[in-house]
C-alpha cells in the first residue's frame, strides 16, 4: 500500500495530506485523552502500536507470486478507537518513508489515508455490526481486520487509478489494474492478520480482562454477550 | 481456548508458507535469466504506473535510500525487533502476573483454611 515517493502527482499529494492532517489532530488527542485518563492502558497501547509495526515490517509471500504486507492497525481499532491509529500509523509510515525509502514524504497523506484512517475505521465499523448481529467475539475481530486489511489495498487502488486513468479504459480500467496488484495479493495476507489479530485479543483477554472492561472493544458487551 | 490458538499459529504459517511451493516458477525471459518471483506488490504497482503514463516523472525523490537491500533488510529487521520486543515484554509481564496473582490466591486459600483448623 506504499505509494513511493513522488509517485503522486502534486495537486493528489497536496489534497491527500490535506485530507489526512484534521485526522493526525484528532488522533493525537484520542490518543491523550485516553492516555489521562487511563494511564494503565499505556501497556495495552504499547501493544497495538508495537502489533502495527511488526506486522507492517513483515512482507509476505502470497499466492499472487508477489510479496506484500499487513498493516496490524486493526487491532489497535478496537482497542482504542480508529482515530487512536492514526498517529501509530503516522509513526510507522515516517520510520519507513524516511529510513527505508519505503513510502514517501509527498505520498505521505495519501498512505496515511489508506493505511492509518480508511482500515481503522472499517475495522471498527465492522466489528461493531459484527457484534451487533450477536456474532462471537472471535469471528467479528477477525473479519474486523480482514476487511480493514483489504479497505487499506483497496484505497491505495482507488488513489492510484484516481491519479493515473488508463489513457483508454479511464479510472475503471486503471482500477482494475491497480486493484488487481494489491487486493489479490493481498487476500491471504488479510487473512493471516485477522488470524494474527484474534490471536491477541485471546491473550488479552485472558490476561488483561481489567483493563479490557473499560474499552470500545467490550463497552457495549454486556448488552451484546 | 489454548487449542483455538495453536491453530490459529499453524493457518498463518502455512498460509505464508505455502505460496513458496505453490506457485510456479516464471518461465525464463527472452533474454535467459529466470523471471522474478515475489517481489513487491508496490514495485509492482510503481511498474503499471509507468505503463499507464509513460511521460510521469517522480517530482520528488527520497531524502535517504539504503545503501543496499542488506541495510534495507536491517532497518525492516530492527522495526519488527522493536515491536516483538515490546509484544514479548507485555506478554511475559501478563503471564507472570496472572501466576503470581493465582499463587497469592491459593496461600490466602490455603491460610483460611489453616485458621479454621486451628
């Protein structure tokens, strides 16, 4: 889901860094609301950021016969908000834009965008309907992050076809192409980071069922289980 | 529960392992070195870019390229070490407190019963 540096025209990368930065404001608030007014949860945060940045560090082989990675931001959705993600996504996206050449500075908004507000959100969005129709706690996590996972590739396909239509088939055919690279790929890869991610919430839930109590994950829980 | 996980451990493996088998190898180029497997669906991505617009020129290039795929390799290696450790830290820390938590149950369990004895 990189768009490398420079690979989006200047009025796409201007309007995708505009788009994300009210995101960055928020999150970051998120982020310190919850941090004052629970401190203990700062273990359980370290984790869901610490989760995104191995997960996003691990490119994996898929049947495609190309390589691609998770984002793990799924995890840290339910836990903390969506809006919590979007500044770890920003670390782990700047890590890789400045250090590996992975990403970009100009391409910064747009993979924000994908990466660290669309998945967030559709995680979220999907866990709470998931829960909503009285789904297990481990099917809804997992297909949280399995469609947060693909929202990602699917947004980077979008934003790519947006900024270079096909010259014949326009942004349908450019969609097709793009979406064909990613969302393909990426398939099997969502479907280890939902494993991946129900795997932590067991541990979680059996070790920090306190902290859990008070936390979007398990508000409305005792209504739904 | 303990079970759910271990299977959960084995999907993902084989589902990152098996693609090594299961695709096929790219037949040989026209010009006799073998076609590349399983590199980057961004380069991939950056490679259609070029086909759709051909005259695209990257107008900005990065601050910082490292020096070679081993110093690439390390800093990937280094952020996933950074997030295993914190994920190996929180869970070692949770284990031990659930034991430790267990074993002061079982004493004052054990005490009570001690007091009634006496």
């Amino acid at each position: 889901m990189h768009i490398m540096e420079g690979f989006l025209p200047v009025e796409h990368a201007l309007g995708w860094t505009v788009a994300s930065a009210p995101f960055v404001v928020l999150g970051i608030r998120s982020v310190r609301r919850q941090l004052r007014e629970r401190p203990e949860q700062r273990m359980l945060l370290g984790v869901a950021a610490a989760f995104s940045f191995v997960l996003s560090a691990l490119k994996l082989p898929s049947v495609t016969g190309s390589c691609s990675h998770p984002t793990g931001v799924g995890l840290g959705a339910l836990l903390f908000g969506p809006l919590a993600m979007v500044p770890v996504g920003l670390v782990v996206l700047l890590f890789q834009a400045l250090l590996l050449a992975h990403g970009g500075l100009t391409t910064l908004g747009a993979n924000l965008f994908s990466m660290a507000i669309v998945g967030p959100f559709v995680a979220y969005g999907i866990f709470r309907l998931a829960r909503g129709a009285r789904l297990s706690l481990a099917v809804a996590v997992f297909a949280a992050a399995f469609m947060g996972d693909l929202a990602t590739y699917l947004t980077t396909s979008v934003q790519l076809a947006w900024a270079f239509p096909d010259p014949a088939g326009g942004f349908a055919a450019s969609l097709l192409k793009f979406g064909s690279i990613f969302a393909f790929t990426q398939l099997p890869l969502a479907v280890s980071e939902g494993l991946l991610t129900v795997l932590v919430v067991n541990a979680l839930t059996r070790f920090n069922a306190e902290e859990l109590r008070h936390l979007p994950l398990f508000a409305g829980r005792r209504a739904t289980a | 529960m303990k079970r759910q996980n271990w299977l959960l451990i084995v999907a993902v493996v084989l589902l990152t392992a098996l693609p090594l088998w299961l695709v096929p190898k790219p037949a040989a180029g026209p010009d006799g070195q073998p076609g590349t497997i399983f590199g980057g669906a961004d380069g991939q991505a950056q490679q259609a870019i070029s086909n759709i617009a051909p005259n695209y020129q990257p107008w900005f290039a990065p601050l910082l390229e490292p020096a070679s795929n081993e110093i690439a390799s390390l800093l990937f290696a280094l952020q996933a070490a950074i997030g295993a450790g914190v994920i190996g830290y929180w869970l070692g820390a949770a284990v031990t407190r659930d034991r430790l938590k267990k074993e002061a149950e079982r004493k004052a369990a054990e005490a009570a019963e001690d007091r009634r004895a006496d």
